[in-house]
C-alpha cells in the first residue's frame, strides 16, 4: 500500500540512486555532505536544488558550476545537436531568470578561475 503512494513521488528507497545499500556509513556520509540526485522528467527538464539561503554567493555559484558540468558529463555519445536547449534559475515558487545557453561553457571556465 506504502508503495503506490510514496513511489510516484520518488520517495521509497531506491537501489539506482544509492538508497538502499549495505553500506550505511558511507551512504548517511554522502547524504549528509549534501549529495543531490537529479533526473529528467517526462519533458527533458531537470530540476535539482542549488543551495539554501544561508549559502553564500560563491558557494552557490560553485554549486551551479558542478551541476552544468554533471549534466554535461551525463551526455550520452550518442546524442546530437544541443543536449542543452535552455537553462533558467529560479527560487523554489519564484519566476526563472533565463541563461543564455550558448554562452555558458565560456562562462564557467572564467568562474572556476575565481572560485
């Protein structure tokens, strides 16, 4: 019964996302240094959060750097054309400010001098 309710809605532990594992040490240690699972929905949009609002300007920004370069990464090779059509930030209810895609991979490699 549990299942059918808490499934849809990604909630019941999951061995392709590392919760339900043998190794508990290290899978609380991971969770608790903040580790994020993203996914497509049915549309190709991913949502993933970036921070908190106690995090500082850099640490979001470094937060923002790795998800670009995890979901690049996750680029399957048999893609092709844009894997990336269109990136906007938004807060949990608030509007999303668009990113000009084309231009982020120069973008990031002058951020990650500053960090």
């Amino acid at each position: 019964k549990l299942g059918k309710i808490l499934g849809p809605r990604g909630l019941m532990p999951n061995p392709k996302i590392g919760t339900v594992t043998f190794d508990l040490k290290n899978a609380v240690k991971s969770i608790k240094a903040g580790k994020v699972e993203y996914r497509a929905d049915k549309f190709g949009i991913v949502h993933a959060p970036l921070g908190k609002t106690n995090f500082d300007e850099d640490k979001l920004l470094e937060n923002f750097i790795a998800f670009i370069d995890a979901i690049i990464k996750a680029k399957p090779s048999a893609t092709k054309g844009r894997y990336i059509q269109s990136i906007a930030i938004s807060s949990t209810m608030g509007p999303g400010i668009r990113i000009d895609s084309q231009k982020i991979g120069a973008w990031m490699e002058r951020q990650k001098s500053r960090i």
